[in-house]
C-alpha cells in the first residue's frame, strides 16, 4: 500500500468548486455553453461543477491517453473516444482534473479548434504550473499545487483512489516510475 499525506480536504474542494461555478455562471450567461469533460479523471469534478452552474449547458466527454510512465506523461496524446457533439459555433468549456506539463492540454486545444468553436476555454480543478512545458493558456484553476503526484477525487495512481473524497500526495517511495502505456491518464 502506498503511503498518501491528505493535501486537500473535501469540504475545501467543496467551496471552492461551487466559487468556479458561480464565476462560470456568470461568465456564460446567454451563451450556448457546452462542458467537455476529460475522462477519466474529471468526472467527480464534472459531477460537482455542472451542479454548482446554474446557467443552461450540455455535457460532453472526451477520453484520451497519454504515452508516458505511470506518473509522467510524455506529451504523446491519443484520442480514445471523441464526442459526440458538433461544437462548430458553441462555447466551450473544458473540464480537467489537473495540469501538469500542459502537454495534454496543448493536443486537446488544438484538436478542438479545428472544430471552430466560438470559444474555448479549460477548467482545472488543479494546477501544477511549476512543471509546465508548454506555454498554453489556463483560464480557471481550482487550486495551484506543488510538484507532487496526486491522487484521489477522480485523479488515480495505476486505476486507484480516484474514490477518496480529498486530493492526496503519494509518498514519492511509493512511485514506480515504470510503465507502458502509463495508467494515470483517462
Ligand atoms: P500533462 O502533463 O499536463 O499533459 O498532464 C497529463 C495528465 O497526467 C493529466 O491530465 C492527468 O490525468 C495526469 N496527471 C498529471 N499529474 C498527475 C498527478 O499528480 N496525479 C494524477 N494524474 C496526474
């Protein structure tokens, strides 16, 4: 078992996601906004944030993988399941659960403005700017974290803990930096 060190507590996530919300709310009013929501990872954020919305929206998902060891990426993104709806004309909004080098963030963007979006902006719940290494735009962020791999509230470590009802820190004894196909990414 590996050791987690709690970093965020639930009730903190809580608040904060419904202050994204109501900024979201009101950002959006009278648009045609559409989240795309980024499996596997965001989908208890996803699940949280549509509820803290109250303006008219869609929900969509999209599921990509990203090449890499199981706790770095290496920026290598294949599309696993893409949408189902046209965005042509519609604001989008994506909803991530963390940003890390911004690789992944960088392949998505560019995938969905050839789509020609009105607009197209990302949600974060978390931002780990210190290991950024693309200079890509991050328009909503929950929480700046420090440079450690995290877990839980959607986000897993090989498929586990995305259950934990708070983000935790794996103890970096813990991490094995071997893999394939890495197994944080969906
Ligand atoms: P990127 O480095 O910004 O391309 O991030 C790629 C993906 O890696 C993210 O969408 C997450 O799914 C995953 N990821 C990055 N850091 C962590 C972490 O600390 N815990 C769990 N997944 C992570």
């Amino acid at each position: 078992m590996e050791k987690i060190e709690p970093l965020i507590p639930g009730p903190k996530i809580e608040a904060r996601v419904q202050e994204l919300g109501r900024e979201i709310s009101s950002d959006y009013k009278g648009l045609q906004l559409i989240l795309v929501s980024i499996l596997k990872g965001s989908f208890l954020f996803l699940a949280d944030l549509t509820r803290a919305i109250d303006v008219p929206h869609e929900i969509d998902f999209l599921s990509v993988s990203s090449y890499g060891t199981s706790t770095h990426s290496s920026g290598v993104v294949r599309l696993l399941k893409d949408l189902g709806t046209n965005i042509e004309g519609r604001d989008v909004l994506v909803v991530e659960d963390i940003v890390d080098t911004g690789l992944t963030w960088q392949y998505i963007r560019n995938n969905l403005f050839t789509r020609n979006p009105l607009s197209l902006r990302i949600v974060t719940l978390l931002d780990k700017r210190g290991r950024r290494l693309v200079d890509v735009p991050v328009d909503y962020v929950g929480f700046v974290i420090p440079d450690r791999f995290v877990v839980g509230y959607g986000l897993d470590y090989m498929e586990r803990y995305r259950n934990l009802p708070y983000i935790g820190a794996l103890d970096d004894n813990s991490l094995q930096g071997s893999g394939k196909e890495n197994h944080f990414k969906n």
